[in-house]
C-alpha cells in the first residue's frame, strides 16, 4: 500500500497551498482532537455523569438514556446540516457558532445545579438530561461540517497520525483529569463540586473551538441551485446503492457494532463470573488506558501508510480475537489480555470510523453527505447493540455475548477485506490537496 501514500503526496497540492497554512491547521485539529476527550473526561459519561444523576436521586431509567440520548445526538441530525452546508463555501464560522452553542449546554448544566439541585432535585435532573440531550444534537449537527474541514485542511497521509497521537496524549492527560475530578468532587461541597466540574469542561471546549476561526480552510464550489433537503436525502440514498464500497463499508460497521457491544462486558463477567475484586478492577481501567495510549499512535501511522481500512480491519480482529479469549479465559489474569484487545478494537474505530468516509466521497463538497448517511445508517445498530447485549446476558449468560461478539468481528472483517477496496487507490477528487 505504499504507493496509496506515494500517490497522496505527489497528487496536485491545490488546498491549502503554503507550508504554514498546512502547520496552522494540523496545529488547531490537533489541539481539538487532545481537548475535546481530555474536557470530557472532567465530565464522563460513563462515571462522572451517572454519579451525578445518582446523588441528585434519578432512576436508573433516567441513567441509562445518558448513552442512548448520546447516540442519538451524534447520528440523527447530521443529514440536516449536510443538505444545508453545501450552500456555504467555507464552513469554519458556522462550525464555531454552533461549537459554542453546544458548549453552553455544557454551562448550562452548572447554572441548572446551582439553582435546583440542593432544594429541587427533580428539576435538576430534567434540566441535565434536557441539557445533555441538546448539547450532543448541536454536536451531531456539526460533525458534517467538522470532518468536511478536516478533508480539505488535513492531508490524507496525516490524517490517521493527528488522530493517533492527539489520542495517546488524551488518554494521558484523561487519567490525570480523572484524578483531578475526584479531588474536586472529594473536597469542594455539593453541588459546587459538579459545578465546577461543568465549567472546567466549557472552558477547556471552548479552548479547542475558538481556534478554528484561524484555520486556512478552502472554499468550495457550491452548486447554482441548492438542492432542497428532500432531493439531499434522496441524492445520498443513492450514492449509498451506486457506491458499492461505500455501502459495503457501511454495512461492515454496521455488522461490527455487535463486536462492540461486547466490550462493555468483559469487566464485569471478570467481577461476577471469575470473582475479580475492587483491585483487579483498578487494574483492568488502568490496563485500558495504557492499552490505547499505545495503539493510538500505532494504528494511527497504519492508516497514514496503509489506509482507513487496514486499520477497521485489525480492529475486527481485535475484537473477535478480545471475544474467543474471553470465552477460552478461566482465570482474571486472562481479562487483562482481552481488555487489550477490545481496546485495540475501540482504538482503531476511534482513528478510521469517521475519516473513511471523506475518503469514498466523490469530491469535498460531498464529504458532508457522506459523512452524514454513514453516521445515519450507523445509528440503528449503534442504539440496539447495547440493549440486544444486556437482553443476551440475562437470558444465556455472558458466553452467549462473547460468541455473538466473536461472530460479528469475523464477519466485519471479511466483509471489508472481500467488498470494500482501499478508497485511497480510487483517486477521488476529496483526496486532493
């Protein structure tokens, strides 16, 4: 695949032109790419969120929408900005106007603790959940618009590298962020505690935001005749039926989201099953972060030099390896090496999902299109994963999670390595800059 780089860097250079327009840019896609994990670490959804909710006295119903609302948020919305971002030639003040706007959702949610969650809780609880919900519809409504940039400012061949290492250092700082969480939760009262969490994590957002006022971004073409969203949508259905590879790549991750669904359950198969204490715990989470601080960089230069879909591919084998261990471990021990492996998978989602995309497109003006369908597509399987998985463990146990987990991966992979080429060897029109 050498030649898929060669060919990237001898390409045309038309956009952006100059060596330092190049540097400003990878310079504010890095600092979002470290900013934006490392903030919402303060703030995670997965810990932070659900004590919160917990203390404030939610339901367990009301916990489990945090991860449904999100899903949601990311996937839903996209189409509607697509259709509206090819009228807009350069994409950068609509991406910081709406970056903020999901970022004060982000305040919002300390100004809503300070006001209600000592006397009204119920209220805070609604308040969060209606704060949470907005702020990652605006996030989704700008993704398109996001990954539209990154396609014009971001060569193909550093692409996988920017998200790789801004990944690694995420993670880094993330386990440092965590530590500072649990001292400010620890030592300041309720609810300022949260609070303060809140703030920290809009200001560190809206560091990462602001500066892509500075990017050089290019303008593209946009048509005569702006087509309606009715036509928009009907237009990207069919460049989901005409574009083989692409829908076959589609279909591939659609397939590797119930390997996904399984990561979540390694853990506490260890804890339930093999009877992993509070240490082995701590060492299981410690092992995860150390796991992608490694395989970011590591599958980030995969892409750079081999492509997106080398590196989708060794993340199918590493959850379909992470779930045929797990049902050979007998011992805690034996969870250490599945975590490293469905982190691996996690990983490689992490660094190519996203990017491929812009790679099948046809042109930059079509990234948003794409990028908005996948996700849209993406989304069904996505939300029903997890809920197919916990409906799998009360009714068969664990094994059956980890043979559906094994059977998937296997299935995502051959599914990339038979129908989906190399979109880089295409030489399509979005690969130039």
């Amino acid at each position: 695949m050498e030649e898929l780089v060669v060919a990237a860097r001898t390409r045309g250079r038309q956009r952006p032109s100059h060596l330092r327009d190049d540097r400003i840019n990878y310079a504010i896609f890095f600092a979002d790419s470290f900013g934006y994990p490392l903030a919402f670490s303060l703030i995670s959804p997965t810990t932070i969120m659900p004590l919160l909710l917990t203390k404030l006295g939610a339901s367990n119903l009301a916990i489990g929408m945090l991860p449904a609302l999100a899903s949601l948020g990311a996937f839903l919305p996209g189409l509607l900005s697509a259709a509206y971002l090819q009228k807009i030639p350069v994409k950068k003040h609509m991406l910081v106007a709406f970056g903020m706007v999901e970022r004060t959702f982000v305040l919002s949610m300390a100004v809503g603790l300070m006001l209600w969650a000592a006397d009204r809780p119920h209220v805070a609880v609604t308040w969060i959940l209606a704060s949470w919900t907005m702020m990652n519809l605006v996030a989704g409504f700008i993704l398109p618009a996001f990954h539209s940039m990154m396609a014009k400012c971001i060569r193909p061949e550093q692409r996988g590298g920017m998200i790789g290492w801004s990944g690694a250092l995420a993670g880094i700082g993330g386990v440092f962020a965590a530590q500072a969480a649990g001292a400010v939760l620890s030592h300041m009262p309720f609810p300022v505690n949260y609070s303060m969490l809140f703030v920290a994590a809009f200001v560190i957002l809206s560091a990462t935001i602001l500066p892509f006022l500075a990017t050089r971004e290019p303008a593209d073409q946009t048509p005569e005749e702006p087509r309606s969203v009715g036509q928009y949508v009907r237009d990207a259905m069919g460049a989901v039926k005409s574009n083989k590879g692409y829908s076959s790549a589609i279909s591939a991750l659609s397939v590797m989201s119930f390997a996904l669904m399984a990561a979540s359950f390694y853990s506490t198969y260890a804890v339930r099953n093999l009877g992993a204490g509070a240490t082995e715990v701590a060492r299981f989470a410690a092992i995860t972060v150390g796991a992608s601080v490694v395989s970011f960089p590591v599958l980030g230069r995969i892409a750079d030099r081999h492509g997106h879909k080398r590196v989708l591919q060794v993340a199918a084998m590493g959850y379909a390896a992470a779930a045929a261990l797990a049902l050979a471990s007998s011992s805690v021990n034996g969870i250490s090496a599945v975590l490293v492996l469905a982190s691996l998978g996690s990983t490689g989602l992490a660094v190519s999902q996203n990017v491929i995309w812009a790679e099948f497109a046809p042109s930059h003006a079509d990234v948003p299109m794409y990028t908005a369908v996948s996700l849209l597509f993406l989304m069904p399987f996505r939300v029903a994963a997890p809920v197919v998985a916990g409906w799998i463990a009360d009714v068969w146990g664990f094994p059956a999670i980890f043979w559906a987990a094994l059977v998937a991966g296997a299935a995502a992979f051959a599914i990339l390595h038979a129908a989906v080429p190399e979109p880089r060897a295409m030489n399509s029109p979005a690969l130039d800059l």
